[in-house]
C-alpha cells in the first residue's frame, strides 16, 4: 500500500513565490510518518516549495487543514478525488469545523491523531474506513515520535521543529488552542526530547531550535526539567510562552542557561478593557508590559511580542501606541495582527450570535483574502487592515531598525545577523502578505465533495456553526 502525505499551502498567485517565513518543516505530517507501519509506502508533498504529482500511483492521501489551508486543502482533495483517489483529513480545521470537512474528505480524524490512526489505515486495508475518527480522550504523547526523514531534500528555513508539550491550559477567547485541546497540555517524555535533538544535533544543518509548545512554561516545574535536561546539550533555541514567565527571575536564568534566545508572547493589547473581553486578564502584571520587557532583557532573551486589533476597545490610535511602545521598549519583533475568528472559538460563536461576521465563512469565500477583517467592528474593517500594514511598515522601517539596535544588548555578531535579516524580511513581508488568496487562484472549476453519505453522527452538530451576518 502506498500513502501519500500533503501539506497545503495557504493559497497562491499563479507564478508568484511563497512567503518564506512560513517555509518551515511541517511536523504534522512528521508525526503521521511516525505512526505509520513501516510495511506501508510513504511520499511526501509540500505544496508551499513544490508542485503536487497528482497523478503519480498512490493508495490514500492523508491531507493536514488549519483554517486558512482550508480551502487550498478541498482543491487538493477533489484533484485527488477526480483520480479516484480516497482522502483523509486532520488537523486544527477538520476538528474544529468537522461538519464542514467531512463533506471534501472520505474520512476525517477529529483531534489528535496517536489514538486513532493505527486503526484508521488498519480498517483502509481492510476495506472498511469509517467516515469519522474521533479521539476518545487526549491521547498520550509520552512515546510520541515524529519521522523526519520525509523531509530530505526540501529547502526549508534551517530551524528544527520539536515539540515537547502540546496545548495550553489558558482560555483566550480568540484561540483554536484551547477549543481544540480543551484547555489542556499533554507533554512528552523529556529523556525522548532530548534523545530527539540529539539525533537533529547529529544529523547536523539545523542551527536553531523551535520548540512549538503554546506555552512552553504552562507547568512552571515540569519546564524546570525540561529546561534543566537541555543544559548539556548547548543548542540555542526559541519558543512560545505566557507573559507570567517574566515574574520569576529564576527560570528567566535558567531558561538563558538552557540555551533560550527568545521567546514568542502574545501580549495583544495595550487596553485593560480589551484583555478582559478576550479573557487575557492574566495578562496584566505588576509593573506593566515595559517591565516584563526590562526582566526579559535583564537575562538577554530577545522578544517577539504579539498584538492583535479589532477588539471592541481599540480605538484609532492604538496602532501607533502599540508600534511606540514597541521601539521604547527595544522589542526585539512584533506581530501587528487583526484579531481573526477561528470558527469553533468563544470569540467565532460570539459575534456570529451578535450578527457580527461578513462572510458566512471567510476562509472558503472567493472574495475573501488573507489580511481582511471578515467581521463589522466600531473601527472599520478597512481601517483596522490598513493601519496593522502602516504598523508593521514602521516598527520594522529603516529608523526603527536603527534605533532598537543601537540600544539593543546585542550578544554577538551572528544575533546582530540575525536581528538585520529577521526585521528585513519581516519588512519585506508587511505588505506581501495583504491581499493573499486563500486557495490556489489557478484551480480549475468547483470544489468536488465526496459521494459519500453525511455521517449520522455530526448531524447535531451542523447548526450550531457557521452562523453569518
Ligand atoms: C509552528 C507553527 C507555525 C510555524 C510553522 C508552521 C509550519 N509547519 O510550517 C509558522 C510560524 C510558520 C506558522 C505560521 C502560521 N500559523 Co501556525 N502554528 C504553529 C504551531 C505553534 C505548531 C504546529 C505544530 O507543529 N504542531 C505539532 C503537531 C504535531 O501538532 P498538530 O498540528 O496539532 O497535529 C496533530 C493533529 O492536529 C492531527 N493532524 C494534523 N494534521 C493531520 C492530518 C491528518 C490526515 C490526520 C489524520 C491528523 C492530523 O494529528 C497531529 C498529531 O496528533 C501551531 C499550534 C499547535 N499547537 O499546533 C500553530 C497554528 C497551527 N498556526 C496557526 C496560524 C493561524 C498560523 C498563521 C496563519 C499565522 C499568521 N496569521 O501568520 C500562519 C500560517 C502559515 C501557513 N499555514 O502557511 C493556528 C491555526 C488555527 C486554525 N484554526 O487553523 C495555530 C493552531 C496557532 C493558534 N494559536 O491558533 N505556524
Ligand atoms: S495563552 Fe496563547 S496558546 Fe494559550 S489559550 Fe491564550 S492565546 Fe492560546
């Protein structure tokens, strides 16, 4: 049997490049490989660096969706389709909007896949494949292994993805994280992370390594240990972290110790008002953002700070406020981001029941792209894209540059590298994002759904989604 694993991209202009910064190794199809038996045929396409064989001989094909791949995800899937080929889906979307997923996929796997996808390529050979695969509990990633070796011979951004927990225990309102994982964090076994950056280590080529934790510190003690067992390995690595990790100065050390640059915190807005609306209260600290800052930069851990706008207490001049508070505090990257609704979140279900959402799904609508504001806020939606642009534009402009490095405690000169060639290419990349299509314009005619029956046991679900203005 032969499978055939698929990574979509977001969408693309016929003849135009991909956005690089998003080109890095894909461990959801990893960790698929990983779960597969070995007496199975495996292929790998990317189709964010290279074309699609759609008609090379293959068996099944096993897509991953997240929202904004939803769409390019159906085109590959009725290509396939067209060929006579089966196709299953995973990932973020299918489990958050499985009703809508069902209809493009033969069959598709709600949550994580470790508990069922053994039993799901067993029923295929089989010839009994279920229509939905649900994981019963959230499985135990203890003995979790991505397979890496689908990877050769691709050109992506020399950083090693690793994951060592994964979820997140918080419940921010505008998440996919905690709809998809319930507000939990299941970890790895640490003497296996290790084990795994070890053989990256040897393999060598990777320079930097990412940890794709949501919050790498959500168990203080546990994130001790991990932190404590990459000592000895003297690697140099970033991750995501909740802002509370600024309060204690011993694991900022430690984390230093460990090899930590950086560490991605969404810190999403400078307004009270609009932190409690998006259920971040916790977000607030004594001392205020600036402190966090200063902590961080006490233990010379560089800081990519998140933002988005279009909560409800945003107002006109927030944008600036944010790109100021930006190049004060020497912040080493920002996201200017508009706040997005993922369907299946708090914030999704909140303004689809005000009346709120301009699309009835933003991410399968021909007239949506990547950069609008899909919902009616007391900003215009216009106002909101554009100014997240101008924001961009001037945090990551010539002067700010400039400025953010000349009072940087740059450590050496590969950082001082670093740090021209991240704020470039993120200037590079403010506006060449806007406008993306969601979905490959060059695909011919409609989306082709499965033959294959509604499954009975979602049909409770169809309405309580997708609500539109
Ligand atoms: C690393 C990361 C990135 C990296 C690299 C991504 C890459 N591989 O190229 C970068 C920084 C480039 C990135 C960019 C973006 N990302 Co991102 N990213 C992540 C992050 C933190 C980790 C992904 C990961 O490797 N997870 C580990 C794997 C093993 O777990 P998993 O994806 O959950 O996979 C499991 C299941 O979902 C399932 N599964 C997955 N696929 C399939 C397929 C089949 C067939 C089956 C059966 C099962 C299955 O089984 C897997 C094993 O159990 C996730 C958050 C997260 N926790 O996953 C966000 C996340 C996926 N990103 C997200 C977003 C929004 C984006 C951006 C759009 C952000 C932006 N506005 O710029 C871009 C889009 C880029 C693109 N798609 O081209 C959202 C997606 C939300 C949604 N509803 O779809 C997430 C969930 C973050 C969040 N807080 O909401 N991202
Ligand atoms: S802390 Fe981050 S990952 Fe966790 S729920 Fe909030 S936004 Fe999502």
């Amino acid at each position: 049997m032969k499978l055939s694993l698929v990574f979509p991209c977001m969408g693309r202009r016929p003849g135009k490049s991909y956005v690089r910064s998003w080109q890095m190794e894909p461990l959801p199809a990893a960790h698929l490989a990983g779960l597969t038996p070995n007496d199975i045929e495996l292929d790998f396409h990317d189709d964010r660096m290279e074309p699609i064989p759609f008609d090379a001989p293959t068996d099944l094909v096993a897509i991953t969706a997240e929202t904004y791949t939803a769409k390019r995800a159906y085109q590959i899937a009725s290509e396939y389709r067209r060929r006579g080929v089966p196709v299953v889906m995973g990932g973020f979307h299918p489990t958050l909007v499985p009703e809508e997923a069902v209809s493009y996929a033969e069959a598709i796997v709600i949550g994580e896949a470790e508990a069922v996808w053994p039993e799901l390529l067993a029923d295929f050979r089989a010839g009994r494949m279920k229509r939905v695969y649900r994981s019963p509990t959230r499985p135990s990633l203890l003995g979790a292994s991505p397979d890496r070796r689908i990877f050769a011979g691709k050109n992506y951004l020399p950083i090693a993805l690793v994951e060592a927990g994964r979820g997140c225990t918080r419940h921010c309102d505008f998440c996919s994280i905690q709809s998809a994982f319930s507000g939990t964090q299941s970890m790895r076994d640490i003497d296996l992370v290790v084990e795994e950056i070890r053989t990256i280590q040897r393999q060598g080529g990777h320079k930097l390594f990412f940890f794709v934790d949501d919050n790498i510190i959500a168990y203080v003690d546990r994130a001790r240990r991990l932190f404590e067992a990459l000592i000895p390995l003297g690697i140099r690595w970033v991750s995501q972290a909740s802002l509370n990790m600024a309060y204690d100065r011993e694991l900022l050390a430690l984390m230093k110790r460990s090899g930590c640059m950086g560490v991605l915190i969404g810190f999403e807005s400078l307004e009270q008002k609009n932190l409690e609306e998006m259920n971040k209260g916790f977000n607030r600290m004594q001392g205020g953002f600036a402190e966090a800052v200063r902590r961080l930069h006490e233990h010379q851990l560089l800081l990519y700070a998140t933002f988005v706008f279009g909560y409800d207490h945003d107002e006109p001049e927030s944008f600036q406020r944010t790109v100021e508070f930006g190049i004060e505090n020497d912040v080493f990257m920002m996201a200017f981001n508009h706040c997005t609704p993922f369907p299946g979140t708090p914030l999704y279900q909140r303004l689809a029941a005000r009346g709120r959402l301009l699309y009835e799904k933003w991410w399968l609508d021909e007239r949506y792209r990547y950069g609008e504001v899909p919902y009616r806020t007391h900003l215009s939606p216009e106002l909101i894209q554009d100014a997240c642009v101008r924001a961009r534009k001037q945090f990551y402009g010539p002067r700010s540059i400039v400025s953010r490095l000349c009072r940087t405690n740059t450590p050496n000169l590969e950082m001082l590298r670093n740090y021209l060639f991240i704020n470039l290419l993120l200037r590079r990349e403010a506006s060449q994002r806007e406008g993306y299509p969601l979905g490959d314009l060059g695909f011919k005619g409609e989306l082709i759904p499965t033959s294959l029956p509604f499954p009975e046991e979602l049909s409770a679900r169809a309405p309580a989604l997708g609500g539109a203005a």
